[in-house]
C-alpha cells in the first residue's frame, strides 16, 4: 500500500512540474530569430534607345539626304564629318576644276551634266542643269558655279531657328520625310490575296 501510495504522489508531482513548464513556456516566448539576408544579386543597368517616331508602313518619319549631300560629304578633308566653310571653299574650286574637261575656265552643258552625274549621283539630283545655267546659257562659269554652291552650304548650314554657325555637320545633309499613306485599294498584292480567298470560299460553297 506504501508502495502504491509512493507511485500515485510521484505521477501527481510529474503532471504538476509538466503543466507549471507549459505555463512558463506560453508566458515567456522565444524571441524570433532574424531571418539570414540573402546576398542581393548584382544588377546592371541595360542601355536602351529611346526611339521617338513610331516605326512602321505608314505614317513613319524617315531622314534621306537633302540636295547636293553627296557632293558636300566629299569637301570633309579632314574626316571630322564637319564641312567648314574653308572646306566649302576649296570643294567648289577643286569640284570645278574636275568638271572642267577642257581647262577653258568655262563649263560647256555637256562637261556640267557629266559632272552632275559623277558627284551628285544622277542626272536628275539638284542643283539641276538649268540652276547653273538660267535662260538658257550655253556655259557655266567659275563665279555662277560658286554662287549656286555656296548658297545651297548657306542652306545646308541653317538650322531650325534660322541661324548659321559655319559649319555643315553631316546630321545637316538629311531631311525629315513622311511617306505618303498607302491606300489599301491600291495594293496590288492585297487585291490578288482578297481576290483569291474569295474564289477559295466559293468554290468551298459550291462543294456542299
């Protein structure tokens, strides 16, 4: 009897130390431990461009050359990519002097075509023939050859707010152009594609 009265206070004493420690436990909670930081991975920055007219069939703003680039492009002596004006200068005596065949110190309409041809790049490019030869003159000479020349750097030169700073860079030679929009009547492999898938459909429909 001892015995068992010994084990039954020894199990009462356990549950009573077991729920006393529970107690302290949920009174007294771990404190959180900080998560570790993760090394952050290493970025780099992307360089992008920031295109400002919208690409595509219609309505797209494209840069084609201005009258006489060619020509200008060919006085940059010194591979700046910027004609100045003693560039300018010595670009029109030294494109004169090519032009003149004969060395006659005239151009006849013959020997300014042929130059037309080599340094603007077709007969129809601008300044045309008659721009160097109004009213119907029969030859060209060195001071109406300058004169054309330089007022056509004079324009090449201007910016948008009409000022003139002497030089040409190669940016000045290209123009903004806008493309007329396409009709889509007048695309001729549109008609054929509608035209074929209508045919495509009624055979389809005479089948059943």
């Amino acid at each position: 009897m001892r015995i068992g009265k010994f084990i039954i206070l020894m199990l009462a004493g356990s549950l009573v130390s077991v729920s006393t420690f529970g107690q302290i436990i949920s009174q007294n909670p771990s404190p959180e431990l900080p998560s570790p930081e993760l090394p952050k991975p290493e970025t780099q920055s992307v360089e992008t461009i920031d295109r400002k007219e919208r690409i595509g069939r219609s309505g797209t703003v494209i840069q084609i050359p201005r009258a006489g680039t060619l020509l200008f492009a060919s006085f940059d002596t010194n591979g700046d990519y910027i004609i100045n004006k003693a560039e300018v200068a010595s670009g029109i005596k030294r494109a004169f002097r090519n032009a003149d065949r004969d060395s006659s110190k005239k151009l006849s309409l013959v020997e300014l075509e042929g130059w037309r041809v080599a340094a603007l790049g077709s007969e129809h490019a601008a300044p045309s023939n008659f721009a160097f030869a109004p009213n119907f003159a029969r030859t060209v000479s060195l001071e109406t050859f300058t004169s054309v020349l330089t007022k056509l750097a004079d324009k090449l030169d201007t910016d948008d707010q009409s000022v003139m700073d002497g030089k040409i860079a190669f940016s000045d030679l290209l123009k903004d152009y806008r493309p007329p929009r396409q009709r889509q009547n007048d695309n001729c492999i549109d008609a054929i594609r509608k035209e074929r898938k209508r045919a495509e459909q009624q055979c389809r429909n005479t089948r059943r």
